[in-house]
C-alpha cells in the first residue's frame, strides 16, 4: 500500500480559504450593521494593493506596489460590505482615502483584542506573503501576540 496520499480532485484549500473570507466578511458585515465596534475590538487587514479589483488613491498603490495593512478601530467611516468586497474610508497622515478591497486580496485579518489572527494566500497566487511595510493610517500601533493563540494559518502547497 502507497502511504503517498493520493492527489484531491476535490480544491479542499480553496473550499478552505474561501470558508475564511467569509469570517471577514461576517464580522465586517456586523460592524457595518452596528455601527462600530464593540468593546475593544479592532481589526488590522493585510491584504494585496495589486490585487485585479481593489481602488485606492494612486499615492497609496505607489508606495505600497504589493500589499499593506490597514487598520480599522477609531478613525474609519463608510464601511460598506458586499459578497465579494468590502468598502471603508481611512485617513493617511491626515488626508482621508477610500478603499474598496476584494476578500481574494485578503491575505491577513487580526483581532489583537482577543487574540485572534487569520492568515491566508490571495486567490490566484502560488507564493506566501512577503514582508511589507506596514500603512500609516491614523491609529494605534498594537502589535498581536506571537504565542499563536487562536490564530488558524492555512498553507496548503500543491502538488504538481
């Protein structure tokens, strides 16, 4: 008997994946619903600039050609959430920006209030993510645990 498992004709990492943007999706879809965030919550998102569908300013693209994390806690207006993105406005060293971001270009979502951390590959992309500089949007710099509580990595390699 082979102890190689066979090849999946079922995609379990995209079912997978596609299963964690709905996460985002939700509780985004609540804070939309509610109108803040409650308690002591707040989210940084990372995801990738380049991404086929995501706007934002020109100057933001420019210095961020890859990926960037944003945050939403006190300083965030107009969060919009639909099936296949989201909307939210932001502020960057003051100036006030617009941002509408596929949950394909999600590649991280962090709750550090309570621990929380989901970390995922854009759709449509092979490799990890890469190191980035991290945006400068108006708010507090909370930096998660690494202790790896509740935090739920998925990196599924496949084979070819």
């Amino acid at each position: 008997m082979s102890e190689t498992p066979p090849d999946s004709l079922i995609p379990y990492d995209e079912i997978v994946q596609e299963a964690l943007r709905a996460v985002v999706g939700r509780v985004l879809g609540e804070v939309e619903q509610t109108g803040g965030l409650p308690g002591e919550h707040h989210f940084y998102i990372t995801f990738k600039t380049a991404h086929p569908g995501v706007e934002m300013p020109r100057h933001l693209s420019e210095r961020f050609p890859d990926e960037m994390t944003i945050v939403l806690q006190n300083k965030f207006w107009e969060l919009r959430v639909a099936d296949k993105h989201f909307e939210v406005g932001l502020s960057f060293n003051q100036v006030p920006a617009k941002l509408s971001i596929p949950f394909a270009a999600v590649t991280g979502f962090v709750d550090p209030a309570v621990n929380f951390a989901l970390q995922f590959q854009a759709q449509g992309e092979d490799g990890g993510p890469e190191p980035h500089e991290q945006a400068e949007n108006d708010g507090p710099t909370v930096t998660p645990a690494e202790d790896g509580s509740n935090v739920v990595t998925i990196d599924f390699g496949r084979k070819k």
